[in-house]
C-alpha cells in the first residue's frame, strides 16, 4: 500500500472480501440483494455476521442509483 492509499476495509471477515471488492461487484453487476453479492463476492457466505453491513451497503447503492430498483421480493436485501 502507497503513503496516499486507503486501507481497504474488510467488510467479511470469513473470507476476506474487502467493501470495496462489494461496491465494484454490486456496479459491474447491477446487485440488488444479498444473494447477488455472495454470488459475485462470497461475502455473506461464511457466519452472516457481515449480512448487515452488506444489506446497507446494497440498500444505499440502489437508492442512489436511479436506474435500479428495490427487488421485488425486498425479503431478499430486508431479511436478517
């Protein structure tokens, strides 16, 4: 890592994927539930206890896309 770069914040620590890897996955793919980002990811697919940083991750994404879409199940990004 550079003297100007970032840490990278580990958003699932089971497998070690990075928010930043999630935000890149959630734009290359047009994600919009928890299931789509473990899919692409992994993320969420170890103990869940990063479900809710990536349902707030994906929540945050959609509503500042206008393109996209809540899905129509919301069960999906809303279920624990």
């Amino acid at each position: 890592m550079g003297p100007r770069e970032k840490p990278r914040r580990t958003i699932c620590h089971c497998l070690q994927v990075s928010e930043e890897d999630v935000l890149e996955a959630i734009f290359a793919h047009e994600i919009r539930d928890i299931e789509d980002i473990t899919r692409y990811t992994q993320a969420g697919d170890g103990c869940t206890a990063c479900h809710p940083a990536l349902r707030k991750l994906c929540e945050k994404t959609i509503s500042r896309d206008p393109r996209r879409s809540a899905p129509k199940d919301n069960s999906q990004v809303l279920a624990a």
